[in-house]
C-alpha cells in the first residue's frame, strides 16, 4: 500500500525504528503510537505546571478501575461510582460516535450531533411526561421512538440541504446545531418547567420511564447491553445490506456510485438521517439513564468528543464500543486525577485534541521516519533509500 | 422629545458596536482563509486562547513590573494574547500543511483543545475553573474624546456608556475592516491569496508559492480572531470565563457563507448577527424570550445557503453534486 | 503605412510591411511608459537554445513517463512535439516549467544545465507555458490575470493603471485584441486561450510552450494563431507547440518530434516529410493480423442503437457533439475512431445517461432515452446500456472495495443478490453466494486474484477490466459503449477481452468501440466511423480501411462533410492516391498552409465573434 522503498541491506540493523515507523505510516498500528504521543505530551504539559505530575498520571490511569475487596462476606466491588461514571460515558459517547461514523463513510461530514441529542433527548423526555400514567412496557418503546424520530428527521436536514441544494454539511450542521440549543432551552423553559425545581429543569421522569441500574450505585443501565448489539447491528446494516453497501459505495467511490446507478442522494439523506438517530438514542440516554430529567443548562459539545470516538474506531461500527469506552476511562481518568491530585480533569481534554490530530495526521509518522532516516544518514550511517514525493501543488 | 430618541438610538448603535465586534474580527479571520482555500473552524478555539492569555499576560505582567503603568500591562497581556493565538493557528497550519491532517477535523482539535487548555491553566494558576474572577485584570487602553458634554447622543455614541470611551479593539475593528480590505484588493499578496484560494494551478503556475500562503493565511485569521479574543476579555468585561467565546467563532463562518464570501457581505452578516445578539438582551428586558433572535443569525444562513443552492442548481452540475468536493 | 504604426503586429502581412513592423514595435518599445517585466524587448538579446539530453522521468509508483527524450530547440524554430495522450508529451511540458524535476537526464539552457524547482525559476529563465487548460483566475480581469505573480506596484501597493496600461501595451505589440479590463469569465474558452497565451508573453518568454492550443479554437481562429506562432518566431521567439494535427504541424513548424510511450519514435524537418508520413508516423504502422469477417449484410437490419442528429455540449463546455448521427444493429460492433477529446468522451457519457441530448433523439431499441443525471442513468441502464468507462479507476470500479463487491455494483438491490423474502432497502445481502458467483466469474475469464475478497485496487489494470467487463456482461446488456477498454492493459488480457467482446456481439447485442488504438477497432470492428471536433467525419467498412487512411481522417487531414453512420448511409469515398491531394476533391480542405492566406483575409464569420489578430478591415492601407 505504501510507495515506500524497502532500506537498503547493510542498513537493515540500524533502520529497525525507522522501518517500524514507516510501517506504522502505512496505517497499520499507528493509532498505539498516536496514544502513547498524545499521553507523552500530556504528561509534559502537566509536568511544567503540577507539583506530582507522576501521582497524577498515575490516577488518570488507573483512577477508575474498581477494587476487589475481599471483606467479611466475600468479594465486593468497591470504588464502583467512577467506574460506572466511565461505563456510562462510554454508552453515551458510542451513541455519539456512531452518530458521527454512518455520514462518514457516505463521505458527509456532518458534526451535528449536538443537536440532534439535545433534540431527541427532549422529544423522549416529553413523550415520558405525557405518558406518565402508563406501564413501563408503553412508556419506554414510545419515548425510545420518540428520541429515534426527532433526531432522525434533525439529522435528515443536513442530507438534504446537501443532496437538494449543494449546501455544505459542515456549515448547515453546525448552524442546525446552534438553533437545536436555542430551541431546546425555549421549549424546555417555555413548556416544559418543573415549577417546583430549584434550577430549570424538566419535572422529574415518572419510574416507569426511568431505566434502572443494572450495577448499584451506578447509572448503568440496559443500555449497557444494547449499545454493543446496536453497533453490530449497524455494522451488519453497512456490510450485509443494499442500503449498506449503496451508503459504502457512495463513500468512497461517489462517481463510480453514480454510474452504476446507486441511489446517491437517497443513501445521502438515508446516512445521516441515522447519524441523527443514533444521537437521538444518545440524548435519550442522559435524560433517562443518567439524569432522571432534562435541566435547560445542559452543556453543549459531547458531539464533538463523538468525533473522536469515531475517528479512533476509524468509522468501523463495531469497533466503536471499544473506542467509547477507551475514550471515557480517560475521561474518569480525569475526574479520578482532579479528586486526588491538583491536575484538573480539563487536561483529558488536551489529550483527546492531541489524539485527535495525531492520528489524522496522515504524513506525520512517515515524515518523522523520513527525519530519523535522514538523521542516521547524516551521522554517517548508510543512506537508507528514500523516496522523494513529486513536489506540486500543496493540495 | 427627538432627544431622548436620539439618545436611545445611539444607545442601540453603541449596543450593536459592542455586541458585533467579537464576531466582526473572528469574521474577517474566517474570510481571509477561506479566500485562501482554507476554512478555520477553529476560531472558537483561537479567541478563547486569546483572551485568557490576554488576562492572564496582563496579570503576569502586573506581577513582574509593577512600576509599570496599567495601560502598559494590559498592552503586554494583548499581546501574549495574539502570540497565544498565532501559535494556536500555526499549530494547525503545521498539522495541516505539513502532515496532512485534514483541515477541519484538526480545527475542531484545536477548539477542544484550546478549551481544555484554558481551564486547565486556569484552574492551576487561580485556583479556579470558572473564571479569573478573583483576579484583578485590567482592560485594554479606551479612547475618550472630551468636551462632547453639550451633545449627549454623540457623547454616548463615541464616549460609551459612562463617557469611559470605547476600548481598544472596538475602535480597532472598523480599522481592520479597511485594512482586509486595503491588503484584498490593493497589494499584490491580497491578489496571491485570492488566487491560491480560487485556482491553486494558476497561482502555482504563476510562481506564487502557494503553500507559503496558506500558511500566511491561516496565521492572519489567528491574528485577527485573536483580537477579537482579547475584546472579549479585556475590552468592558475584564476576567476569563470558561467558554468564553460562546459559539461566535461558529457565526463567524456563518457570516463568511451568509456574506457571499466577500469582505462586505461578510461585514453586513457580521452586524446582523450583532444586531440579532443586541435584539436578544432588548427583548429579555422586556421579558421575553431570548432564544428566538439568538436563532436567527443560524436560521438566516440555512436559508441563504437554500437560496444559493436553489439558483446553482439552475446551472449545469459537476459529477456527483451530493459528496464534499473536499480540498 | 500609418496603419501599420498602429498596430505594430498587424498580420494583414505582406512583405512590405514586414520591414514597417520592425520599426513599428521598436518604437512602440520605446514609447512605451512601463516596460512589461522582461527587461529587454524581443529580438535585442539572442534567445536561449534550449536541448533535452536523455531526459527521464519515473514517479513514485512507478510509472515511466518520459523514457530518455532528447531533443533540441533553437531561438526562431517552430518545434512540434506530437504524440497520443499518455506519450508524455505533458509530462516533457512540466519539466521544463518547473512543475517537475526530471529523475534521470538534463536539461540545457544556452548550454548550461538547468534545473528548474519551482515554475517561477523557469520563467525568470524565460520559459513560458500556456497550458492546455485554462489556468485562469476566474474573478480577476485580464490585466489581473497576466501580471499574477509579478504584479507592478506602487510601494507596497499594487499599481493597477500601470498593469493595465503595460498589457494593453503588451496585448498591442503581440496582436492580441484583448479588453485588459474584461473579467475573464465573461470571456470565451478562445479568448482565455488567449490570455494565457499573454500571459507567458508578458511574462517575457524567449521560449515559448503551448499545449495543444486549438483544441478549443474554431479552424479560423486556430489558422490565425499559427500564423501569430510563425511570427513571433520569425522575431526570434522559440516555439514549442505540442499538437496532434498534422495541418498544424505541416503549416507552422520547422521541425517535429514524435513520442510514443514516453519515448521519441521520429524526428525531422518538417519540410522533408509529407503529412502522409507523418500521419503514419504518429499512429504507428504496425497493422495486427486482421481477423476476417463477413462485410455487413444489406441493411434491412432494425438499428438497436438509434442517434439522430444528436448535438450535445459537456458540464465544463469543452467539448461538444454537433450533428451525429449513426446507428448500430445488433450482432455488430461500430468503431468510433479518433484522437481523444474530440467527443468520444461526451458520446459516451451520452448513452450512459449522465448528459442529456440537447438536439436529436438518442433510443435504445426504439425507446428514446430521456432525463440526465441520476435519473438519465437509470434510464439507460433500464433500457438495457451498459458501459466500460474510460476512466477505469474512477469511474469502474470502487477500489478499495473487494472484487465481489464491484462485481455486484449493478444488481445490488436485486436478486439473486438480495436473498429473497427480505424486500426493499434493507435487503440482505447474498454474500456467500455472491462470492461462489465471483470466484466462477474470475475462474472463467482467467483473473488470478487470492480470493474474491481482496480489494479490487490490487488486479492489474486487465483483470480489472475483466471484472468490469463481466459485470456489464452480466445484465445481457442490448447496447456496451466500450471506451478505450484496452488502455493500460496487458497483451494477454486484450486478447481474452477482445474476445469477449465479439462474443456479446454474436449473442446479439450491439457495442460501441471508442478507442485511440486503430489496431483494435480494425479487428474488432465491422464499421468505423470517425470523430473530429465533435462530428463525424469519416464512415468505413472495417474490411475496406486501414490504418493510414484512418489516420487522415483523425489527424484533420481529410474529412467528409456527408458522413453519416447509420445502417444505410454509405461509406466515405475512397481518396486519390496522389500524395500532394490526398482527400477526394469534394472534401474542404481544413486551413493548411497554402490557403492560410485566403482563410485569413476572410473576414470574421458572426458566429466566431472574437477572431484573435484578425484584419482591421478599415485599418487597412
């Protein structure tokens, strides 16, 4: 795959590092490098400004792992609270990274995630309040609809500006975004108050809406077991099926698409039209999962942190899960560093934009091998042949 | 009668001043990259750099000289503010040009990267993760012009509420509307850019060295969100909140798209966002809603790029109009 | 004699004023306010001599572009690089402007070796390119354009009254009529043509590059630019001119190269060779062993491919289809020969359904095929066409997808692909038995592959186009436009393919072969039908042409206004065979050098409203 000469012979001992990184540069194994960068910088920044930079990473590491404990009446899980919080997240950001990944593959960028969760969150939360009376069996499926519908048709919108009138995905989403947030807060405030609350906020969800903790002490909930089958299920959707393999074919090879008569702007709308979907269940998931109710405050820019969850599994389905869950341990990671240490938990942050670009950088690792090699060379070792790119216009 | 009229309306036109000029710098950074073919997502990221390290240069600077005047450290903090965000964006002009990240995704690491940064600093330096509250900072140097006591409408409208004179940037943003401008369409590297952004092939072909512009260009549009960062937090409001920027960097590429992609289009949409952000405080004194003028700037441009796009489809269309021609 | 002060290039030439105008741009030199970058005028300081020496070029995946090209260029010599596409004759284009470095070889400038990085380096050196497309800045004015990158200024301002005044100055002094002030998108693709054409003049060029420049210039216009070229060289201009049209190289250039594959395959003067030569020279004389067949039976055959009168014009307006008519029966394959861009291409694109028939009727078994874009495709395809693309990469096949997946890409909603009882979009997908199905369809047609689940990006260019070919087959299609279906293909690969496809013919179907290589549509075909600028211009029996009277037709020598290619129209009479006027006389001769004069002294018909350095009738003495 990659255009990369082999090293000359004589150099093959020595050119061990820089083979290993033009390697990684051909896509494969390149992502444990860009983790272990994005930590190693991390750890620099917090070293010039922490007094315990060691204990810190240390917490951030290991901070939300559970203890076993051994007590009177045999094994106990202890210290489940940061754990959960890390499950939970993970659920949350799943949904969001697969609301991210399904446009991708159909080549549309759209980041409008934000939106679409706040949206369906509210419509579930509403269908809840009206339903209140009902038994868990009505209340449940009917808000889950109701999350599906209004971040699906939230997240059709971007699609179709694209298909019907060229308009960039990046720009509509973005805007659809910032109107979502505006109509959120005036529907809830407006409609939606609980008088009796202390802060804006939605009436707390009746039980039988609410989705239980499957670990005490914890928000786990069902979800839990269905995000994985909803990620198989969208894996099995884009591998298995017309729809799916129209949505692929669109994504990568649009042209071709079109010559053979694949319903390109149906598969556009129908790609983000999930992506919105997925975000819907995501908002579902805080309000009925995590908070017990919708507060007008609710902070905007998860969906971004889906990006990079997306962009970790590489815009595979299955691959997501894992992805979400790497993704928020670190961020417990953090919550664990800030209690313990006096590192603040904003430094995951850092860490997830140095992810970010170092796993997007596509000629970073191999310009680093091309660096080394040429470093060795000038040092006298033999000249590991490299190969010159064609110089031309920079895009 | 007319007086107090008057008096209101300047009211209102020194209310839009303040409100639009944020979001008017962000803009002109936004224009200029994306003439050069280079959208920046990442000017939220670059004013929130920029204002808290304003503040905290100015604090530091206050530390470290005390003997100094004040107008003299809060000079020193806006420009650690404009280093800051020079560097932001020359860290994303790297990554891009030189390791080929894409340009957007990279953006939006800068975004939750300057965000991370921010607070994290901030917390560690002041103790505190919602803002340097505690802090004292002081404001960027206001110009005041005296003896406009006798005429109280152009008394407010160039002195400011409270005769205080209007800061620094505020007075800066018509300036660097005219020098966008002046450098656009009367110096050779404005026509260089504008070529890079609109034909790479015939500005490389010519001998421009295309890369070197774009560079330029995403390092101008830092410059110039980064005054729009230090505004924020050292212009009437002088501390660092988190989130400071509050999604203006996102309305300044709306206001690129809703302006056409030229200077005074761009200007225009830039005021109406201004205007809408003013309408939202007006109509919340009264009680109202603010939310519903806080959509407008977005639902305007939605529909401007519907219009746009309804009249392109008029015209013959390149292969596969559904995909991103992405650069 | 005033006239020809005013304008000091004027071309309504005679020898007389030959001597005027060399005291006419001189002085026009002198008065002028702002000299144009070049410090000198033409003609005060020699121009370089410019030499290839075994120049080479390989990029990084491999390719050989350019394979050991030597040649040479003198100040005041019209030299005509010619060749097919992909001969390298762009890629020798680049080198010397600096868009590329040769990998092997040198280039010598008035002697010495020059290495040129940057295109900026090459036009300090005084090279100047006008490229065969237009490298415009579309919002910028004339004036902006041709001074981009050397803009004239005013301190740090830019000078736009100066800039304007040294074009028009320019403009003058080369017999360019062009508005320094016109946006360059209001201007026609000639008239940008011409501006680029500027542009590296005024950018001070002793050697000057153009890229196929009258591909997008009416014959009167294109005749009147040659006799410009003839001019600036005989004022000491050196002049490269990379074209395919014989008329062209016989009028204006002294000397000629061919390349072939990236290699030289000929040089001369251009005046020891006559175009019968040359033509042969440039489409290769190798004739294959000509497989015989039946001629075509009387025709009383219903057509299954219908085109009448069809005009057509592409998304980017450069080419365009005037006036085709032709007609293809089943069990028959028309050949459609010609060099690339005069058409082929929108033809294609045409019967794929993607650009709709602005005139004329295009059916497929008597239904006509209407609508264009997304719903033009599926049109077509309904009505049972289907196409090998020319660009097979892009257009072919999804490379990164596995060789099952493409090789479903036209039944990916239907059974048997979809597993019955589960309708609709979310049909299940058949894989196991899409991949039985492909791993039978490689074994058949021969294509060694590990498995069928290996991207399609990893065959070779002729397994590739197996696999396309099989999946086209796969519909039983009425109608496969074929479009040079052996490009980048391997001699083993041709052969299977070549008889694939007379294999569909015999089942009944019709196909259209597009393709630059005369050897394949000589043995594949039953009819050929020539292209030139968008029409027809030739009709042949397979059996009764060969390579070098094709190659008349292509490269603009001859053509035969009447041509038609449908069942019943007749074939293009057989030309004299005296080499001085090869084409039957009823057949217009296209602009040769003979009748430049009459062609030029003609005035500028309505329909060509910018004519460049046409005659000022009234500025005439």
């Amino acid at each position: 795959m990659t255009s990369a000469a082999p090293p000359a012979p004589r150099a093959s001992r020595r050119a061990g590092l820089t083979s290993l990184l033009r390697r990684a540069g051909a896509g494969i194994g390149t992502l444990p490098l860009s983790l272990a960068a994005a930590l190693l910088v991390g750890f620099a920044l917090t070293a010039l400004v922490s007094d315990e930079p060691l204990r810190a990473w240390l917490a951030l590491l290991t901070g939300p792992l559970p203890e076993f404990h051994l007590g009177a009446q045999g094994w106990e899980l202890r210290r489940v609270v940061l754990f959960g919080a890390a499950i939970e997240d993970a659920i949350t950001l799943a949904l969001l990274g697969l609301a991210i990944a399904l446009p991708f593959r159909a080549r549309q960028f759209t980041l409008g995630a934000d939106g679409q969760m706040f949206l369906g969150a509210l419509a579930a939360v509403a269908t809840s309040l009206a339903l209140a009376a009902w038994p868990a069996a009505v209340v449940l499926p009917a808000s889950l609809l109701a999350a599906m519908l209004v971040g699906g048709a939230w997240g059709l919108l971007p699609g179709w500006m694209r298909v019907r009138h060229g308009a960039s995905e990046i720009v509509t989403s973005l805007m659809l975004n910032l109107v979502a947030v505006q109509l959120f807060r005036l529907i809830l405030s407006e409609w939606m108050s609980d008088p009796g609350a202390g802060f804006i906020a939605t009436p707390l969800l009746p039980p039988a809406a609410s989705l239980g903790a499957l670990i005490p002490g914890t928000h786990v909930s069902a979800m839990l077991i269905a995000v994985p089958l909803l990620a198989w299920a969208a894996q099995a959707m884009l591998d298995r099926t017309s729809a799916g393999y129209a949505l692929r074919a669109v994504g990568q090879a649009p042209d071709f698409a079109r010559r053979m008569g694949l319903p390109v702007a149906r598969t556009v709308m129908l790609s983000t039209a999930l992506g919105g979907l997925f975000a819907g269940l995501a908002g579902l998931h805080v309000s009925h999962a995590l908070l017990g109710r919708l507060p007008v405050d609710l902070p905007a820019g998860l969906g971004y942190e889906g990006l990079v969850v997306a962009l970790l599994a590489r815009n595979q389905p299955r691959a997501i899960p894992m992805a979400a869950l790497l993704y928020a341990y670190l961020r417990a990671g953090g919550q664990a560093m800030e209690r313990g240490t006096d590192v603040p938990r904003e430094m995951v942050l850092v860490i997830q934009a140095l992810i970010i670009l170092f796993v997007v950088s596509e000629r970073l690792w191999p310009r680093l091998a091309e660096g080394l090699a040429r470093w060795r060379s000038r040092r006298g070792a033999p000249a590991v042949e490299t190969v010159e790119p064609s110089p031309g216009v920079a895009s | 009668m007319t007086d107090t009229w008057t008096l209101v309306v300047a009211g209102l036109v020194v209310a839009l001043l303040r409100a639009t000029t944020p979001i008017l710098f962000a803009a002109l950074g936004a224009l200029v990259s994306d003439l050069a073919g280079c959208v920046n997502v990442a000017l939220e990221g670059l004013m929130l750099v920029a204002a808290f390290f304003g503040v905290m240069g100015a604090v530091q600077a206050a530390e470290l000289w005390p003997a100094l005047p004040v107008w003299a450290h809060a000079l020193i903090g806006g420009g650690a503010a404009l280093l800051a965000a020079l560097a932001l964006a020359l860290l994303l002009a790297v990554f891009h040009l030189e390791f080929g990240a894409d340009l957007i995704v990279a953006g939006i690491a800068m975004n939750l990267l300057a965000a991370g940064l921010t607070v994290f600093l901030m917390a560690s330096w002041v103790g505190d993760k919602g803002s340097t509250a505690t802090l004292v900072s002081p404001a960027l140097p206001a110009l005041r012009v005296p003896g406009l006591a006798g005429w109280p409408a152009l008394d407010l409208l160039v002195n400011g509420e409270g005769g205080r004179g209007h800061p620094l940037p505020l007075l800066l943003a018509p300036l660097a509307v005219a020098a966008v401008w002046l450098l656009l369409q009367r110096t050779p590297w404005g026509r260089w850019l504008r070529a890079t952004g609109e034909n790479p092939a015939a500005a490389l072909a010519a001998g421009i060295p295309v890369k070197r512009m774009q560079y330029l260009a995403l390092l101008a549009s830092g410059a110039l969100a980064g005054l729009g960062g230090v505004y924020l937090s050292m212009g009437y409001v002088t501390l660092f909140q988190a989130d400071m920027s509050a999604g203006r960097g996102f309305l300044a590429l709306a206001a690129v798209f809703l302006g056409a992609r030229a200077l005074a289009g761009t200007t225009a949409a830039a005021l109406l966002f201004g205007a809408s952000a003013v309408l939202a405080t007006q109509l919340g004194a009264l009680a109202w809603r603010p939310q519903l003028p806080q959509m407008l700037p977005p639902i305007v441009t939605l529909l401007a790029m519907a219009v746009a796009g309804a009249r392109r489809a008029r015209r013959p269309r390149p292969a596969a109009p559904e995909i991103s021609q992405r650069p | 004699m005033s006239a020809a002060m005013n304008t000091p290039l004027d071309i309504a030439a005679s020898a007389a004023t030959s001597a005027a105008m060399n005291t006419g741009m001189n002085t026009a030199t002198s008065a002028s306010s702002g000299t144009p970058p070049s410090s000198a005028p033409i003609g005060a300081t020699p121009p370089g001599r410019l030499s290839l020496h075994g120049v080479s070029k390989r990029y990084p995946t491999g390719t050989l572009a350019v394979d050991q090209v030597s040649l040479s260029i003198s100040p005041g010599e019209v030299h005509a690089i010619v060749g097919e596409n992909g001969a390298g004759k762009s890629t020798v284009m680049k080198m010397l402007y600096g868009l590329e470095q040769p990998s092997a070889g040198e280039i010598h400038l008035d002697g010495e070796p020059v290495r040129w990085r940057t295109p900026r380096e090459a036009i300090a050196a005084g090279m100047g390119l006008v490229p065969q497309h237009v490298t415009l800045v579309p919002s910028f004015t004339v004036a902006e354009n041709v001074v981009l990158g050397q803009e004239p200024r005013r301190g740090p301002l830019l000078d736009t009254r100066v800039a304007i005044e040294q074009v028009a100055e320019t403009a003058r002094r080369f017999g360019l009529p062009l508005d320094p002030r016109t946006p360059v998108s209001r201007l026609s693709l000639g008239e940008q043509q011409a501006v680029g054409l500027l542009k590296a003049l005024h950018q001070g060029a002793r050697i000057l590059m153009l890229d196929e420049p009258t591909a997008v210039l009416a014959p009167q216009q294109a005749a009147a630019l040659m006799t410009a070229l003839r001019r600036y060289a005989d004022h000491g201009l050196a002049v490269i001119l990379i074209t395919h049209r014989i008329a062209e190289i016989r009028e204006v250039s002294d000397r000629f190269t061919v390349l072939r594959g990236g290699r030289v395959a000929g040089s001369a003067a251009t005046r020891d060779v006559g175009e019968a030569e040359i033509a042969a020279m440039v489409v290769g004389r190798a004739v294959a062993p000509r497989r015989s067949r039946p001629s075509p039976a009387p025709s009383r055959r219903t057509p299954v491919l219908s085109m009448r009168a069809v005009a057509a014009t592409d998304a980017g307006g450069r080419q365009t289809l005037e006036d085709l008519t032709l007609e293809i029966a089943g069990g028959e394959i028309l050949g459609i020969a010609g060099v690339e861009g005069n058409g082929q291409g929108l033809l294609a694109d045409v019967l794929a359904g993607l650009v709709r028939a602005e005139r004329g009727q295009v059916s497929v078994d008597g239904v006509p095929l209407r609508g264009q874009g997304d719903a033009g495709i599926r049109a077509a395809r309904a009505a049972g066409v289907a196409a090998l693309p020319e660009d097979r990469l892009h257009d072919g096949v999804a490379p990164d997808m596995s060789i099952t997946e493409n090789a479903i890409a036209n039944r990916h909603a239907e059974p048997p692909v979809v597993r019955r009882g589960v309708p609709g979009w979310f049909g299940a997908l058949d894989l196991g038995g899409a991949a039985r199905e492909t791993a039978r369809l490689l074994r058949d047609f021969g294509v060694v592959a590990a498995s069928p689940e290996v991207p399609i990006r990893s065959l070779s260019g002729g397994n590739m186009q197996k696999v396309v070919l099989a999946r086209e087959i796969a519909l039983a299609p009425r109608l496969l436009v074929a479009s040079q279906p052996t490009r980048g293909v391997d001699i083993g690969a041709c052969e299977s393919l070549h008889e694939r496809l007379g294999a569909l013919r015999d089942s009944g179907a019709a196909v259209m072969l597009i393709s630059a290589d005369l050897d394949e549509l000589l043995a594949l075909s039953d009819r050929i039908a020539v292209m030139s600028h968008g029409r027809l211009v030739g009709h042949f029996a397979a059996a009764e042409v060969d390579a070098r009277r094709l190659g008349l037709y292509m490269t603009g020598v001859c053509h035969d206004p009447a041509a038609r290619a449908d069942l019943d129209a007749p074939f293009t009479p057989a030309e004299r065979t005296e080499p001085a006027e090869p084409c039957s006389p009823s057949a217009p001769v296209t602009p040769s050098a003979p009748s430049a004069r009459s062609a030029l002294s003609a005035p500028a018909t309505p329909s060509a409203p910018f004519t460049p350095f046409a005659p000022d009738e009234e500025r005439l003495p």
